[in-house]
C-alpha cells in the first residue's frame, strides 16, 4: 500500500477514537439521574394537571426540605403539593407538629400497583401512632403519582385551612413541615425530619 494511504487510514482511526473518548461518537449521552432534576417554578404558573408528573412552571413555589422537594401553589382556599422523593416505599409530609411527631396532620403517600395512595393520618404522640384520621380523608382530591427511576412523584390538592379537630392548618408564608421517607407503609422511617415550605399566592 502507498505511504500515502497508510498515512489516511491511521489519521482516520486515531480521530474516531478521539471522537468516542470525547462523547461525540454515536454512543448517545445518558440523562442526569433523576435525582438532579428541578423544574422551574414561575409567578405565574401553566395549567395544573394532576397527572403525577411535575412540569416546568407548573408550581409558584419550591423548597427542598431534607430528602423531600416540595413544589406548591395555592389556588383559593387550598394548596396544590407536587411531592418528589428518592424513595419506592412511601413518603409523608406532616403539618403542624408540635414536638417530633406529635400533632402532625400527616398525608402518607405511596404508590400501589401504579396509582398513587394517600392516607390523612394524625399523630397522637411525639413517636406515634399516628393512625388514619378518624374523619378519613377529606381534605385533599385530585391524587396522582408516578414511579419512575426510584423517584416517586405525588400530585395532590390540599384545603388550606380545614376545620377538624385533627386537622392542621397552612398559610400563606412560611409552614414548618415534618418530611419522612420510608421502605413501605408500617415500616419505620429510614429518614426523617423537617423544613420550612413558603406557599405564595
Ligand atoms: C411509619 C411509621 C412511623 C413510625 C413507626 C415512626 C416512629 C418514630 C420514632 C420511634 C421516632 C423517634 C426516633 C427517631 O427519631 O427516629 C420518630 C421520629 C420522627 N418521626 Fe416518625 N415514625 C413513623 C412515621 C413518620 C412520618 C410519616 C413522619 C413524617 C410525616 C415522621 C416524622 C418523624 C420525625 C420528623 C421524627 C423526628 C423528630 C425529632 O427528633 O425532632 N414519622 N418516628
């Protein structure tokens, strides 16, 4: 073979393997894990649909509070909660503690056999019990969720302010929430805590 045809073939190879070591080739990048993923959130939010997946804009407000991202909006009287958590068991937020988990108007939320389950549950004691509340669960509609990748999404619309004696009011501003990530319902937490979530009109 002429020099000169060695001469190509060599260049040609060495630029191929500097494509692929550089990404470039035709091997297609994978997707940050989901875990990365923030939508933004805007003032003047799109449309919300509860179909258990957050979009961009689709909330006014979103804090991280431990383990779980809370993106919210408030429509009249009651608030919308996007819930996101690493996590296939379930994943509870609780209002209105008083001391750990004593008083908290709790919504314990899980997935099962691919539709999203939410129990209103109330906290006699500051390590429990807390059972479903014994009005049952009035005070949220619209429940959707998804599993995806680890994550569990939760879409759910809460009454901001309901009257029950179990009951736990939210306000415009900041809310201190305990959050809880679990391996499956009944099952201790593997991790707890709490945060503050500002609702905004
Ligand atoms: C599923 C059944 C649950 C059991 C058996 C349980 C039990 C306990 C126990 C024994 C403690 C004290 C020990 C520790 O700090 O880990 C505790 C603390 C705590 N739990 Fe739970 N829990 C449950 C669900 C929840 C849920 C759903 C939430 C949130 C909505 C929650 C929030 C918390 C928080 C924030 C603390 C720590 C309080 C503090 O130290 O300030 N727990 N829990």
């Amino acid at each position: 073979m002429r020099l000169v045809y060695k001469f190509a073939i060599v260049t040609i190879a060495v630029i191929s393997v500097l494509l692929v070591v550089a990404g470039c080739g035709s091997q297609s990048a994978s997707p940050p894990p989901a875990t990365e993923k923030v939508w933004t959130v805007s003032e003047n939010p799109v449309t919300w649909k509860s179909d258990g997946l957050i979009s961009d804009n689709e909330y006014t407000s979103h804090q991280k509070i431990g383990k779980v991202d809370v993106y919210s909006r408030v429509d009249g009287n009651t608030v919308i909660f996007g819930l996101v958590a690493n996590t296939d068991g379930y994943l509870a937020i609780g209002i209105g503690a008083e001391q750990k988990m004593k008083g908290a108007d709790i919504l314990m939320c899980s997935m099962q056999d691919g539709q999203a389950v939410i129990t209103e549950e109330y906290s006699a004691g500051p390590m429990g019990p807390h059972s479903p509340k014994d009005s049952g669960n009035v005070n949220i509609s619209q429940i959707s969720g998804s599993l995806q990748s680890g994550m569990m999404t939760i879409e759910v619309r809460r009454k901001m302010s309901p009257g029950g004696s179990q009951d736990k009011p939210l306000k415009i501003g900041e809310n201190r929430l305990i959050w809880a990530i679990g391996d499956g319902l009944g099952h201790l937490h593997t991790s707890r805590g709490s945060g503050i979530v500002v609702l905004v009109r």
